[in-house]
C-alpha cells in the first residue's frame, strides 16, 4: 500500500467518524434541507400536516446558512378542527430520554403572519401527549436564530413528530433545525443581593433605615399568592442597637386574613406573618450558616420563629421561646440550596395565643458555624421609600421619594448621592446629585427630586458612594390620572386575595372582579342544603371596596349531583374536580341550584357567566368525555331560565369561553346565542401579536349577524405578560411572557383595540394572584411585590381613562395601508386607536377637533406627529365621521 493509498484511507476515516459524530450529535435527519429526492418541494423526512380548513403549498428556497431552506404559504386559513394548523413535522427520528436534557436550535423567518408567532413541539403520536418541548418563538421579516434547551418528561424511542406550526394564513421558512443532547439548566433567582466580604449579609439589620429591604411571608395554601405587603411597623422607642426595631403586633382583630376563591374557598387568618428580607442571598450548600436576632416579646408565653426559606427546596425553621427581655437567639443550619433568604418573628399557632406583640432587632445572617458580635453589613446603609400605597403617585402631584442614610461608624461621614430617573423607554429624564455629612451612629432622611411631572411609569436608580464603596438601589413609580366612575370596562378573573391590591385596582380602572366562590359544591354541599355563609365573604368583601363582581358558576354539577356517580371523590387537585366536571343526574337539580342561587344574590350581583370553558377543557363537559357543543347549548338553555326566573333583569354570559374561533360556529347554529345576553371569550395570546386576532373576531361578528342574534361579547380570561424584573432564569410559565413590560404595554394596549372595536364591552384579564416576595408572579399582571407598578398598570390606567362606558363599536377604520386603525363612541366621545405595522411609520397632521394622546395618557400638543408602532389615542369630544388619516 503506497501513501497514497494510506491518505486517502485516512481521509474517509475521519469523514465517516466526523458524519457519524454529527447523526450523533444531531438526532434529526435533513436538518438542514439540502436534500429533495423527488423534488415535489418538500425536504426529504419532513412531510406537511394540516386538514381541509387549510390550503397551503410548499417549496424549498433560498437558506440561511446553506442552498436551501423549507418554505410553506399558507393562502387559505378556516378553522375547522384541532388539526387546522400548518405544520412542518418530522416522524418518528426523535427518540427522548426522560430526565435528560435536550437543546433544539433553528433559523426562522415569516412574511404575512400577522401574529408573528410560530409554535415548534415534540410529540408522542400514539397518547398525543407532550414529550417535554412546547414553545412560541416570535418571527420577524429577517432570518433570526432561536434555540430551546428542555427536559424530556418521558422516554420514547417511535411514535413520535417534531413538528412546527402557525394557525392563519402566512408564509414561513425555516431552516438549521438541530436536536442535540444538552448539559442540565439550573434555575436561580435573579433577584439576589451584591456578594460582600462583610460578616453580616442582612442590609438594614437593625431598621435604621426603616423598613428598607423588608418585607413580610408567611404559608399559604392554594396558588392566590402569599402576603404582599409588610405587616408590621417601626418602633423608635424600644431598641437593643441604636435607635429603632422592628414590632410585630398581632391579635383577632388586625390579622391579616387571606381570601380567596379557587378550588377551596380559602379565608384564612395569618398568625405567623413573618419579617422576611428583600432578595435571595448566595450561599454555599452543605456548609454552616447561623441566624441570629435579638427578640423580645410583650408576655413569656410566646413562640418565636427563625426560618430559612430555600430556594427550589423545603424551609428549615426554628421556634424559640420567647420572654419579656431583649435576648438573642440563633439557628445554625446548612442549606440544602446556593440561594436563601430568611424569615423570623411572631408564630400565634405555635403560641396557642390570641394575641401577643414581638420587637426584633440586630438580625444577622453568617457563614459561620455560631452567631458572632453583632454588626451592621456596611458601615452605610441605604433605604428608600414613599408615603403613597404601591409608589403610585396621582397626576399633579410632585412625587416625594425619601432616601435614608444611616452611619454606623463612630466618626462622621461625607456620602455623595447620585440618582437617575429613567422613563417608560428606560430613556434617562432627570438626573442629579447631593452631598451630605452623617454624623456618627445617625440617620439622615434626603428627599429626592425625580424631576418629572408627566403620567407615565418611572424607576428611581440611587448610587450612594462612601469612601470608595457603592451602594445601589432602585424603586418603581407611577403617575395616573385616578379612575372615578363607579362602572368600568376592565377587572380581573379572581380577585386579588388582600385589600391594598384591590384598592389600586380601583385607582387605575379595574373594577371587575370575576368570581370562583359560588360553585354548586361549595353553595349546596347536600341536596336542598344551601349556605351562603363562606361565599358571602368572598363576594362582599371587593362589593365594599366600591367594585363589581362577576359571579361565575363554573361547574355543571356537585359531587352529589353529577352523572358520573362512579368517578372516586379526591382530595387532590384536579382529581377533586373530575365529578363536578359532568352533567348533572337532573337539570331541574342544577337549575334548583342556578334559581336559588341568583335569588340569594340578586340585590347584589346582576351579570352571571355559565361555565367555565365547557367542552375543549377539562373544567366543564369535557369533550374528551364525549361531550359536544349542544350538550353545553341544552346546560346552558337551563341555565338562563332559571337566572331569569330568579332575576328578570339579569344579564346572562355564555358561551365555549374559548378563542373568537374555538366551537363558536357550531354554537351558534345550535341556536347557543338565545340562552345568552352577552358572549364570553378566552384568549391566552402568548407571543403572538394582536393583530392575529381581527380575522377570527370579525368572522364571529360576522356569524353572529348572520345567525340575527349580533350580541356583544364578554372577554373574561386572558392577556399579555412581562416583568422586567424576572425573578427566575430560566422563566418556565404556562403564561408565555413576552420580552419586555414595554412590549406587553402596547401590545395589550393593540390588543384590546382590536376586540373592543368588534364589540367586545368587557375585558377581564387573567388573574388577581400576586405572587410573593422575591418570587413575583406573571399573572398578577400589573404589580411588583407591595403593589409596585409595573408598566403594564401606567398604561391601562391611561386606557380605563380614555375609553369609559357605555361604549359602541365602529370596527377595523379606512386608512393607508401600513396603518391599523380601529375605532368606537365612548361616553359620547370619538376614539380612534391607530399604529403603524412592524418597521413604518406615517406622518399625521391633526385637525382642530383631535387630541392626540399617547400610550400613557399624556396629551401629544402638536398639529404634526409621526404615527409608529406605538399606538396612539385619537379622541375627539363629538361623534364624527372623518378620521385623522
């Protein structure tokens, strides 16, 4: 053999090696779709799915990377079953492992799909079930690259499709696609404290600062949240360092009390509402760590508490016995996490009493195996706060944000304070700087001049420096105009479980609160048994504050009454809710229940929506228990008799409560619209731009005329999501968040035009649930914790404002084609509600009789402005024709 020969040999060596490493490293075959055998336009192992709903053809194209990629049009979109999508699927190469993780990598681009969203999911074809992959990634006109890492949830090596899809008409290309074996993805809070060299890792250890950096938990049951305001207060005339503690005092009266109204009904007293500080700090699993504080409490007979709350694991927890003078206690514990935060104070269950008072001060948490002489984290400490519920400042007033200085030093110190006041774009308006002097062991109180006066969203961003060191703090703010009238067109599915949220609830519009409590379970728990005692609780309590409550009776049955008598009773969710899911044995039974219900209430509550998303959920008549649509239509008939009778003047909603082509056709030829006043609707747009939902609107607009039965429409579940401050990474929700509060802002904003200009007259967002400290919750929407703004609730006070009811719709508006322009007659005044499509712009000159107003409810006071993808409000004071386009 010459060297040749041994070359060449070589060479094919390391070319097999090098193309079995790749099928191994990629687990998909022509990935890339370089390869058409049969040239019909489709790759080779990728075949296009979707029914006679859809037409689409396909062609390969230009690539990303290499000579092809895959392309599918989609000319023609009707919804006609679940398989109506376009898909791009591959069968059966995929093969998981559950318990590994998994990376998926792909180029994509779209042109026409108005929602800009495609969906790419990993799927057990033999049960339908996912496989661990279900994602939405958002397509813009260029190629962009997107990769997913995730974890198999089981094992399967056939049976399965990769697929990719969109669900309207559109063109997609896409191309790269790679499947690969991924290192794990460790979750961690991102809403953690700077590392220090300091023994003590507690800021505001001894609340010469206030309550800066403190907040309050506690244990709650359910998924309503946990508290989400500090309970407890300053107390400058009793202290074991310096100046202040912290008091805790609790009896029958003052407890905070936790409602809320899914699947139990929860009301219940919080008697451990424990002092927890703000942010997670990093620390090293295994080793020791000790907390300490000096406690003391108003009689001998109470228990104390010191805990550690873990991040993605259990709490560890302490009772000490707590006496009259001020001691020290400690807890010496290894965490089982690298992140924890902790939490101490006062525990009336653990005391066995009614009432009793704690003062805490001196907290530290050390690496170290036993407390050491107490110090405070830094020689300066920092605080800011506001004298305004949720920082949320009314529109003409100046803002009054207070910074703290404490000294712990035994010498006088200069600080230098900096601050910046960034804007709804994050953009810098106002900025200054300060120098003081802080004598020794004192505090200092500075005001801070934000510098703006305009409604909008705003963050205070402060840099104390002190002899070379930074210290860094940040606090969310708003200016609104507060909502007055007493009617609105915006709430919330459940309302949140404390009453500060709900009161700035009512300050920005939301006025709605639609309510789970008054299920037939819970109302008539035995046949001819009714008790309205739990319920009233719920329901009165957002009645007092000056709101509105939209009862739903979710349920077609009780435990006793159903048809499926066979089906166990759990007590685990949602197992415990499977009976309740069935028809009832007797429609007279549930319209027994439906009578006596709204009798019970008709001097109070006067809208009632009838079942919670029957037929394509779980929740009521399942299909996948062989129900359909007119079983639902026959309920529902029952239904509105029965409110009828028990309330002549009540409004009835109802309906599939799905998205605005979700069994809607078929409701309305099966004459569904008779038995309701208004219809209700579902949409969880995800990252999926608004305008995808004016098509499928328009068509059930269309439907509802064509059937002589145009009623309006409740939209009563869904919305957009974002926190900029996301507590978690990787974020993992059923609520896809977009990227940005700013983009959530104005696509709901988008959003909320399209459909009320279709005649929707109600729009209640999912849901009053505020998550808890350091772990704020999507679903909340509006609120950091403590009612914080986020820029979502600066916008839709600026909605609530412009658009009051009574409200008629004027639908989609003639204007250029790169302009989206819906409009309707408010309160007898025009609005128009108008932006440009993705990447144009148009500009307007405004007539005498138009103001123009922007996102946040400011007014723009130029006759010339540039119309962009930010919406803008047109309001005129009469009902006009000519629009300013």
């Amino acid at each position: 053999m010459n060297i040749a020969k041994v070359f060449l040999c070589l060479l094919a060596t390391i070319i097999f090696a090098l193309n079995t490493n790749t099928q191994e490293v990629s687990m998909l075959k022509n990935g890339d779709f370089e390869i058409d055998s049969n040239g019909d336009g489709m790759a080779d192992y990728w075949q296009y799915a979707g029914d006679s709903g859809v037409v689409a053809t396909w062609s390969r194209d230009k690539g990303f990377s290499g000579e092809y990629s895959q392309k599918l049009i989609c000319t023609n979109y009707t919804h006609l079953s679940p398989a109506s999508h376009v898909m791009l699927c591959q069968l059966n190469t995929v093969q998981l492992e559950k318990g590994k993780w998994y990376k998926i990598s792909f180029s994509a681009k779209q042109e026409g799909i108005k929602g800009r969203a495609v969906q790419v999911a990993i799927s057990d074809t033999k049960s339908w079930s996912n496989c661990g992959l279900q994602e939405s990634f958002r397509l813009s006109r260029d190629w962009k690259q997107f990769s997913f890492v995730f974890q198999a949830t089981q094992t399967v090596t056939e049976n399965t499709r990769l697929q990719f899809w969109y669900n309207t008409t559109g063109t997609f290309w896409l191309d790269d696609v790679k499947l690969e074996i991924s290192e794990p993805i460790k979750r961690a809070y991102t809403e953690v404290l700077p590392i220090t060299d300091s023994i003590n890792l507690l800021p505001n250890s001894s609340f010469e600062c206030g309550t800066s950096g403190w907040g309050s938990i506690t244990d709650t049951p359910g998924w309503g949240g946990n508290l989400n305001q500090l309970f407890g207060e300053i107390d400058h005339s009793d202290a074991k360092f310096h100046k202040s503690s912290f008091k805790i005092y609790l009896d029958q009266d003052n407890l905070p009390i936790y409602y809320f109204d899914y699947f139990q009904l929860y009301r219940l007293p919080i008697k451990a509402p424990l002092l927890a500080n703000k942010g997670w700090i990093e620390v090293k699993a295994g080793e020791s760590y000790t907390l300490s504080a000096y406690m003391k409490a108003d009689k001998e007979s109470l228990i104390g508490v010191l805990s550690v709350r873990q991040a993605f694991r259990g709490n560890l927890r302490k009772e000490l016995q707590l006496t009259t003078e001020w001691e020290r206690y400690s807890f010496t514990f290894q965490p089982q996490s690298d992140q924890i935060f902790v939490a101490l104070g006062l525990d009336l269950e653990a005391s066995k009493q009614a009432k009793g008072t704690v003062w805490i001060d001196g907290v530290q948490l050390e690496k170290n195996s036993q407390s050491t002489q107490y110090q405070t984290r830094n020689p300066i400490e920092v605080g800011l706060k506001t004298d305004r519920l949720g920082n949320l400042f009314p529109y003409g007033d100046k803002p009054m944000i207070t910074a703290t200085i404490f000294n712990a030093d035994k010498s006088k110190n200069s600080i230098n304070l900096k601050w910046q006041i960034t804007d709804f774009d994050d953009a810098v308006v106002h900025e200054s700087e300060v120098k003081i002097d802080v004598l020794q062991e004192s505090s200092v109180e500075i005001p801070i001049d934000t510098g703006v006066k305009k409604k909008g969203f705003y963050r205070l961003h402060l840099k104390v420096n002190d002899k070379g060191s930074e210290i860094d703090r940040s606090l969310r703010f708003g200016i609104i105009e507060p909502y007055t009238k007493s009617d609105s067109l915006f709430g919330m599915n459940h309302a949140y479980p404390w009453g500060h949220l709900l009161d700035l609830s009512k300050k920005f519009g939301l006025l709605w609160f639609r309510d789970w409590s008054l299920k037939w379970q819970d109302v008539e728990p035995e046949k001819g048994k009714f008790d309205f005692k739990e319920t009233d609780f719920q329901i009165n309590r957002v009645l007092k504050k000056g709101l509105n409550v939209l009862p739903l009776l979710p349920f077609p049955s009780s435990n006793w009454s159903s048809s499926a008598m066979d089906i166990a009773i759990s007590d685990r969710y949602p197992a415990n809710r499977e009976r309740m899911a069935y028809m009832p044995r007797d429609l007279e039974e549930f319209a027994n229940y439906v009578r006596t219900t709204v009798g019970y209430y008709k001097d109070r509550l006067h809208v009632w929506e009838i079942l919670n998303e029957p037929i394509y959920t779980d929740y009521a008549l399942p299909r996948a228990k062989d129900y359909k649509v007119d079983n639902y239509v026959r309920l529902l008939k029952t239904a509105y008799q029965a409110v009828k009778s028990a309330d002549p003047s009540a409004l009835v909603i109802g309906g599939i409560a799905g998205g605005a082509d979700t069994y809607t056709l078929e409701f309305i030829e099966l004459g569904g619209l008779q038995w309701v006043d208004a219809l209700n609707i579902h949409i969880y747009p995800g990252v999926t731009a608004p305008e995808e939902y004016e098509r499928p609107f328009n068509q059930l607009r269309e439907k509802m005329r064509e059937s002589k039965a145009d009623k309006p429409i409740w939209f009563t579940e869904g919305a957009y999501y974002a926190d900029d401050d996301t507590p978690i990474r990787p974020y993992s929700s059923w609520l896809k968040p977009l990227d940005s509060e700013l983009e959530a802002s104005e696509w709901q904003v988008k959003f909320n035009a399209i459909i009320l200009a279709y005649g929707v007259e109600k729009i209640i967002y999912h849901s009053g649930t505020p998550g808890s400290l350091n772990n704020e919750s999507l679903d909340g929407i509006f609120f950091e914790w403590a009612g914080a703004p986020r820029k979502m609730l600066i916008t839709q006070s600026a909605m609530s404002n412009i658009i009051k009811p009574p409200i008629s719709p004027l639908g989609r508006l003639d204007s250029p084609d790169n302009v989206n322009a819906y409009g309707l007659i408010s309160d007898d005044h025009t609005v128009v509600i108008a932006w440009t499509e993705e990447g144009t712009s148009l500009d307007i000159s405004l007539s005498g009789q138009w103001q123009a107003i922007d996102i946040q409810g400011n007014e723009i006071k130029t006759e010339r402005l540039t119309l962009t993808e930010r919406p803008i409000y047109f309001v005129s004071k009469e009902i006009v024709k000519k629009f300013p386009f």
